[in-house]
C-alpha cells in the first residue's frame, strides 16, 4: 500500500513533521502487520508538487529507518529522486534493505527508459547484482504504442539483470 507524507504544515517545525510521520508510520504498521500489508512510502519531487513534505529520498529512507518495521519500506521513485536529488544507484546501494518498490520514468517528461537522462540499464544492472526480488513498476507515460513500449522496457530490465 502506497503512503504519502502529507503536506509541509504551515508553522510545524520540520523535525516535529518528521518525527510526526515516523510516528504514524508505526502505528499503521501494527495494524497492517496482521493482514499481510507492505507499507510503501513515496517521495515526489519538489516540482510536481512544491507543497509536498517528503521530498527526498535520502530523509525517506531516515523515516524507514527510524519506523525499523518490516512493515514499512520506501518506494524509491527514480523519476522523482532523478528531479530532487539524484546519485541514484549510490541511494540504491546504501539503502537496499529499506527499498519496497522501485518506480520507473525517465526525465523529462516522465516518459519511458530510454527517452532522457537517466541511464535504467544500468539501474537495472544494479538491482541484478544486489538480487533485488521485488517488483519494478513502469509508472511512465508511453511516447507511442503502449504495448510495444511496455516491452521494450521489459526487455531492457531482462537483458540487464543477464549482464
């Protein structure tokens, strides 16, 4: 289940926001922990939504961390990190155990891998050789046929992940 931080409150220090979240986090933890539910937690860029609270990857995965749930993971979003913060693989790298789910478009445009500056296969590359088990999400906007995009860029992961 996909989480959101919720918007800056005007007038809340960041760090009671901060530590307000880690607190809600852990509470919807122990409710979902029963059902078998995976707590994703998004960051979306500054641009797409300047009001946003969680920005940065980098204070995200703090957030999962500071949780310490099995519960609770962060669904790293290489399009949104790319536009915030970027050093994607080396995020990937330091903070593998907290990632749930990676999303993928490409910047700019939010278009599929391939179309601008982000480099998936090696991304792809990456997660292959840390034995990444979980899910990538294409979560892009096709720049053509739908069909034959979504398997390109399932053949761009496949190809990736046998390098």
């Amino acid at each position: 289940m996909i989480v959101f931080s919720g918007s800056v409150v005007e007038g809340m220090p960041r760090k009671t926001q901060h530590e307000s979240i880690v607190e809600g986090l852990k509470r919807a933890a122990d409710v979902v922990d029963q059902q078998g539910i995976t707590l994703l937690l998004e960051n979306i860029d500054l641009e797409e939504d300047p009001h946003y609270y969680l920005w940065s990857a980098a204070e995200g995965f703090e957030i999962v961390r500071q949780v310490n749930h099995p519960r609770v993971k962060f669904l790293y979003d290489c399009y949104h990190e790319q536009i915030s913060e970027g050093n994607l693989i080396g995020k990937i790298e330091d903070n593998f155990q907290h990632v749930g789910i990676v999303h993928v478009a490409d910047v700019p445009g939010q278009h599929e891998p391939g179309t601008g500056e982000i480099d998936y296969s090696n991304i792809f590359r990456k997660l292959a050789a840390l034995k990444y088990g979980g899910y990538v999400a294409m979560e892009f906007l096709p720049t053509g046929d739908n069909l034959a995009i979504l398997r390109a860029a399932r053949e761009m992961v496949l190809r990736a992940a046998r390098s």
